[in-house]
C-alpha cells in the first residue's frame, strides 16, 4: 500500500515537473520564433508583433498543455518512450498548430508565416527532448552497465517486428528479464534483409550461419523471436541450435497475434512438444461442426488430460449443451472453471459420479438425452492396473458396457470409445482391458445393426443383479446407436505420461530412471489427438475402431536426453540415466495394428480403420459375465486368467523384444 502511493506521489511529481516545462518551453519556443524571424535582435521586433505574442501566448500555452493531457503524455511512462510516443507527440502538434493558425489569423491580426513554422517547430522539439532525454540517460547507463558485467553474448533468430522489440529490450533495458546480456548477432531467413544493422547489431544471414554464429560471436544464448513459425520449421531451427551448448529460448505462437510492445521478459524455455510436434493437421472442420453444433454432448472422464481437451474443442463448436461427467471432482472444477471463463454463454453441466454406477449414468442420459457421448473414462496407469485387475475391469470394462447400454437405452445418436494402441497384443492388464471395450463395442453395434439389442445383458452396479430387471432392458429393434472406438498412443503432457515424470525427475536433479534403453514410444499432443477423434467420430458409421496416424515411433532414451539438453544441462554429466527394467506388462514397443487386422484408408490420411477381428458374441458377452462376478468378488488371480480367455492375444508380461 505505501509502495503504491510512493509511486503515485512519484508520478504526480513527474507530471507537475512536465507541465511547468511545457509551460515554459511553449512560450520561448514563439518567442525565439520571433526572434529568428527579425535576424535574433530583439530591438528589430516591431512593437505590434511583441504586443499580440504578449497577448496571445498565455492562453495558446494553456490550450496546448490541455491537449497534451488529453493525448495522455503525461501519463506515460517515458523510461520506455518509443514511436507511440512521437506520434502523440505529432498529433498534438498539428492541432494545436491548426488551432493557433485559425485563430491568430481569424481574431488578432496576421502574424509572419515564419513565427508559425519557427514556433511549432521549436514546440516539438522541446517536447520531444525532455520526454526521450530520460530515456537516453538509461540507455547510456544500461549499455555501460551490461558491458562492466561480461554480459552472455546472444543470437537473435527473427528480424521482424518481434525481434526488434526483444533486441532493443535485451540490449537497451539490461537484458530485461535475462539479466546481463547482450544481442551481437541476428539471423533471418530473409536474404533482403542480410548486411543490414539494426540498432547497431547486424543481420548475418539465414538459419545455415547458426552455427558458425555461435563459434564467432561466443555465443551463450539463443533467442528464438518468430512467433508464427509452424512446427517443422521450428524443429528445424530447434534442431540446429540444439548442436550447440547454447542455451535456447523461443517467443511462444500466442504473440503472433498479439499486438503490443514483446520483451525478453515473454521468451519461454523449449519444450519437448515443440520437438516432438507436427506440423498442424489440415482437417476439413464443417463435418466436425455438424456432428457437434446444436447437439447435446456428454464426455465421460471429462476431467482427464484427454477429456478436458476433448471438452474444450467440442465448446468451440457450439454445442447446445456440454456435460461434463467425471468421478474426481477437483478435476471436473477446473475444466468447468476454464469453460464458463472463455465461454459464459455456453449450456455446462459439470456432474459427478461413476461409470460404474449403472444408475447413476443411466440417470444422466435419461436427464438430459445426449445425441453423442465420447468415452474417455478409463484407468490407464499400467503398473497399478497389474496390482489391482479387478479395479481396472469394474472401470475400464463393465463401466465401458454399463454407459455404452445407457447410451443405446436413451437414443445416443453416436457412442465414441477412446481407445489405445496398447490394446494392440497387450501385455499388460490395462491394455487387455482396452481391448475389450473395443470388443464391448464391436458387439454392440452389431447388436443394434442386428436388432439383438435384447440379447445384451441388463448390467448394474453389481453383480448379483445382472439380468435381473429384464423388463428395463432394450427392447430388440430399438436402439439406433452408432459405436466406434478411436485408438492412438501415448500424449504429450497427459497425466501419467513420461513427459512430466522426466520434467519433474530433471527439476529434483536427476537421475531420470528408464525401464530400458531400447524402449520406443508413438506420441502425440494433446490437441491433435483430440482434434482427430473429434474427426474420426464425425465421420464414422458404426462399428469401426478408427487408427490414428502416430508419426514416427520415438525412443524413450532419446527423449529423456532431449529433455536434459532443453533444460540447459547435460545427459550422463549434470543429469544421470539409470535403468530401472521393464515394469510388469510394459512392453519395448507399442503396435498399432494386431497381425489379424489390416488398414483401410479415409480421406484423411491420419486416420485409418482397422478391419475388425471377427469373435463369437454370445462367447464374449458370457466372458464378461463371469469377469464382472470375478472382479466385484475381488479375485485377482482369476480376473486375469479369464481376462487371458477373452483377450485371445494378450499375453501376461509377455515383453516384446
């Protein structure tokens, strides 16, 4: 509190000190116009000059002070005067200018064309110097600061209007939020602008004078200040500079549509997604509009890294009404927080609950009747999934069946599993889990293909009560619901991926601990794997496990020393490596196909469908009767044996190699 009203004292202070000054210049600034005007001898002045300049001055000073306080210079801070500042400047300079004319024309008498031209020009400069004189003082005293203080040499990458703005920051402001530093050298892809100085700092050449940069002008930090950069030209330059021991900062892509002054201050640190990315994915969005825009849209698991996103696009296309249903309620709040700040107007229904709570879901979808229900509910942390089978069929498995029967009960238009590429041959419980969610979906939309919605069992809570409402359940040739399932590998970021581990791991000061040091990982972000459900969901059918396009399979080991390096450190010197071993069912390398399926292409080509592997229906569906009386008893030994029955192609810790 006595902080700011020191700064208010400080800047009333200022402000008064301004306006005496401006008071005093403006009216030697028409005086010395006179002056100039009669060959500087005041005796040469005739009379009836010096009687109207008397006349007017007084009131002509006061209308001036008036218009520089309506354009708000004496309200700016002038330790960062700039351009803006001069125009304000020029613009109160021709009004008053205009007004000083008209009326000395109009009311007094002629004055010499000179005394105008003189006296506003003189007013200009006096204005322009007391306001960028502090300015200039700092300047001096910064760039005479940074050089006792050895500032780090850095390299500039982008001579656009971002990069003149972090460059006159760094160089001009002492390093801004970089402390001693200094920008010797600049680099930009443009050849028109190589050879040429800014601010003194010259343009070297393109991204291929990175390197030979860093060895000439000793760099220590590079600057990445292009903002609308797409992914591959970024991993690009990413790529060159990480041949370097330099450090690395990058001017996120927000700023590229941000106007305003940019500073150092705004350089952030790179990130394994920048990478890691992509290039952005090219969709047609109209389809993905119609499914979603006007329609009622529940999305299970809503609080997760991938249900979060998932709700945050499906918002942007104007859904009637978004319901948000999670069992972790401190999740489900933040989402609904960021939803109903960016979108005030949006229909949000935030719920909590289970999917294993077969009237609890049933409820949500005879309340509010959602055309499409996208299912990200899941556990899917592996290792804890193999100590406890039976948890991961109550919530993966039964609560798939239980909100995929909701679903076909309450005229679901479209039900859409979110699957994984660890379904694919699993070795592990959660990835065998996945796979028959796949299957409960295969056997669902066959079912209402069929009309043999009445053979599906009436699964509730639990197990004793399966079946035994059989009056409550779907009637054969009455449901219409499409079912399909999108399956894709691990995301960037999401909780329990290694990305934050090995961020964390790296922030403690190592060591990163890796299973092994051939294990191989698809990954993707966040947004575009969600960007591609959304997608494949729009343009399914029914029946379809829908395959996302990963991009080329990463090396965990490879990652891990990408991610020391981008912290400024060094593997195996400043952060260790340790190898820990294989966890239970993890295998060296995920698939994305099993041996039994083959792809078919869409028109997108990220996207492809796998030819579902055909099984006996009546086999699996009393499987997973058995499973769900199995888990609610909680034998866990007897979960995962059965779970080896009905997943024909998982093999329990069966590493592949």
């Amino acid at each position: 509190m006595f902080k700011l009203l020191d700064r208010i004292k400080h800047w009333h202070r200022v402000a008064y000190f301004l306006v005496a000054y401006d008071f005093a210049t403006i009216v030697l600034s028409y005086f010395l116009a006179l002056w100039l005007r009669f060959d500087c001898r005041y005796s040469h002045i005739e009379a009836r000059y010096i009687e109207k300049y008397y006349q007017i001055i007084i009131p002509y000073t006061i209308f001036v002070i008036f218009i520089y306080w309506l354009l708000g210079l004496y309200r700016s801070i002038w330790r960062f005067a700039s351009f803006f500042e001069i125009k304000r400047l020029v613009y109160a300079t021709a009004i008053t200018l205009f007004v000083n004319v008209v009326c000395v024309v109009s009311f007094v008498l002629r004055m010499p064309i000179s005394y105008f031209v003189f006296g506003i020009g003189f007013q200009f400069f006096f204005g322009v110097i007391i306001r960028f004189s502090y300015r200039f003082v700092l300047l001096l005293r910064d760039t005479r600061s940074a050089e006792m203080a050895e500032a780090r040499n850095v390299l500039l990458i982008g001579a656009g209007s971002a990069g003149r703005m972090i460059l006159r920051d760094v160089n001009f402001v002492n390093g801004g939020a970089h402390g001693a530093a200094k920008v010797v050298a600049i680099i930009d892809d443009n050849p028109n602008k190589w050879g040429r100085y800014i601010d003194g700092v010259e343009v070297i050449g393109g991204r291929d004078k990175i390197l030979l940069a860093v060895q000439e002008y000793e760099i220590k930090e590079i600057f990445i200040a292009i903002a609308t950069l797409n992914p591959s030209e970024k991993r690009n330059i990413i790529n060159i500079c990480q041949e370097t021991d330099c450090k690395i900062k990058q001017l996120p892509n927000m700023y590229a549509e941000k106007a305003g002054i940019i500073s150092a201050g705004n350089l952030q640190n790179i990130t394994i997604e920048d990478v890691l990315g992509r290039d952005p994915i090219s969709l047609h969005q109209e389809d993905v509009a119609a499914q979603i825009s006007g329609k009622v849209v529940l999305v299970t698991g809503g609080g997760g890294s991938i249900g979060s996103e998932l709700c945050r696009q499906i918002a942007k296309y104007n859904p009637k009404q978004l319901i948000i249903f999670d069992v972790y309620e401190n999740n489900a709040y933040d989402i609904q927080l960021e939803l109903k700040k960016k979108y005030p107007h949006m229909d949000l229904v935030t719920l909590i609950g289970s999917v294993r709570d077969a009237r609890r879901i049933e409820s949500v979808f005879e309340t509010y009747r959602p055309n499409i229900c996208y299912h990200a509910a899941a556990h899917k942390h592996v290792p804890l999934m193999e100590d406890s089978p039976c948890e991961a069929i109550k919530n993966n498995a039964i609560g798939t069946y239980k909100t995929a029967y909701a679903a076909m009960k309450f005229g679901c238009d479209r039900f859409v599993l979110i699957s994984t590429d660890k379904a694919v041959n699993p070795t592990n419980v959660m990835g065998a889990t996945k796979r028959i969610c796949e299957m409960i979906i295969q056997t669902f939309d066959k079912a209402v293909r069929e009309h043999h919605e009445d053979l599906l069992p009436y699964m509730v809570s639990h197990y004793v009560e399966i079946e035994k409402d059989s009056s409550e359940r779907v009637k054969a040739g009455s449901g219409h619901t499409e079912y399909v399932a999108v399956r894709f590998g691990n995301v960037l970021g999401s909780n329990g991926s290694v990305v934050p581990l090995f961020k964390k791991q790296i922030a403690e000061g190592g060591p990163i601990t890796l299973t092994h040091k051939d294990i191989i990982r698809y990954f993707m972000t966040i947004p575009e794997a969600v960007s591609l459900v959304l997608k494949a969901g729009a343009n399914a059918s029914g029946g379809e496990i829908f395959v996302l396009d990963m991009g080329e399979p990463v090396k965990i080991l490879d990652l891990a020393r990408n991610m020391i390096e981008l912290a400024g450190l060094r593997p195996d010197i400043d952060i260790e490596i340790e190898y820990i071993g294989l966890r239970p069912g993890e295998k060296l390398y995920e698939e994305k196909l099993m041996s039994e399926e083959g792809l078919k292409e869409t028109e997108n080509h990220l996207i492809h469908v796998a030819e579902p592997i055909k099984f006996d229906n009546d086999v699996f569906i009393n499987n997973l009767r058995e499973l769900m009386v199995l888990a609610y008893s909680n034998k866990s030994s007897e979960v995962v044996q059965k779970i080896s029955e009905t997943v024909t192609t998982y093999r329990a810790d069966g590493h592949n190699n």
